[in-house]
C-alpha cells in the first residue's frame, strides 16, 4: 500500500514572511485604476475571500458615521461579527481603515 504525503513546507524559506509581505504590498501600490486593483484581487483571492474583504470594507464608512452595528447589519447584511472586527480595527492606533477611508473623503472632495 502507498502512502502519500502533503508537500512539506521548506523549514527555512528563502523568502522571509516580512520580505513576502513587502512585495505584496508593493505589488499593490504598482497598480493604477480601479480595473486593475479589481484584477489583481480577483487572481489573488478566492472569491470567498474577496466578499470577505468587499464586506469588511462597506461597513467601514456606516461605523465612522457612528451606525449601530444592528443598523449597519441591516444595511449590508454582513455579519454582526465581523462589523465588530472592523470597528476593532478603526479603533486601533494604526489602522489603515481610517487612513484610506480618509484618503478617499479629501480625493472626492
């Protein structure tokens, strides 16, 4: 009987996670319009994970607004849960939520 195995991860990558995770971003910042960003997470996504992500940022403006989450579930149908994720997030010191959410509101002004 043969037994097979799952590809084992090399226990010292080449590519450092940090190193991995600057080239993603770079690689994000390389992109011009909307179509393009769209493509590229489309590719880099499941589409489970790409909802996830559309989901976690529409509830974003409604929670700087200062909506209840049971009013913003309401509206977007995304989870009570996850809308507390998010306002954990915009609550912390660092958080990119805030920074584009507020990028965005001087670019449309």
């Amino acid at each position: 009987m043969r037994y097979y195995t799952m590809k084992r991860r090399s226990l010292d990558p080449v590519v450092s996670k940090s190193n991995a995770e600057a080239a993603l971003c770079e690689a994000l910042l390389a992109l011009r319009t909307v179509d393009e960003m769209h493509a590229f997470l489309k590719d880099l996504t499941t589409p489970a994970e790409f909802e996830a992500l559309a989901d976690r940022w529409s509830v974003v403006p409604y929670l700087i607004e200062g909506l209840a989450y049971r009013d913003i579930h309401d509206r977007t149908a995304v989870s009570v849960t996850t809308i507390g994720r998010v306002a954990r997030c915009l609550a912390a010191e660092h958080s990119g939520y805030q920074l584009a959410a507020d990028r965005l509101r001087r670019k449309r002004k």
